[in-house]
C-alpha cells in the first residue's frame, strides 16, 4: 500500500484575500447604514430649536428687580465651638 501523507487543501491566497476584502466592505458599509439609521434619521427635528426661548422665564415666575437697601438685615448667629 501506498501510505503518502495527506496533503490539506487550501485555497489560493489571492481568493481568500478577495474574501476578507469583500466582508469587511460588506461591515463597513452595514456600520455606516446603522449610523445614520440611529443619529441622522431618527427624531430629526424638523426646523432647528429656539434655544432662547426655551431658557426664558415664564411671565408667572419672572422677577422684579427690588431695592437691596429696602430689605431688612439679618444678622447670622455666631458660630461657637
């Protein structure tokens, strides 16, 4: 009998390049589809906010400039260890 050592059988280097390539395309293009599906397209406004009006005081809650010199003095309590 002819004992002769199995030789594996691997394909070319230049296709298993070509297959990596083609896969991290194939990642690189799902990650970029799923960036703009998460930040671009979900709850985009549809004109930009008025940040001014969101940090203005409603008319109830707005306050009256006072007279400092019209408030009482109080006086803090001395501290004694």
């Amino acid at each position: 009998m002819n004992t002769t050592p199995l030789d594996p059988t691997l394909p070319k280097p230049s296709l298993l390049r070509w297959e990596i390539g083609i896969a991290l395309l194939i990642k690189i293009l799902l990650l970029i589809g799923l960036w703009f599906l998460i930040f671009r397209w979900m709850d985009k406004p549809v004109s930009k906010p008025d940040v001014a009006a969101h940090f203005a005081l409603p008319a109830t809650q707005a306050v009256a400039p006072t007279d400092i010199s019209s408030q009482p003095l109080t006086q803090d309590t001395p501290h004694v260890r």
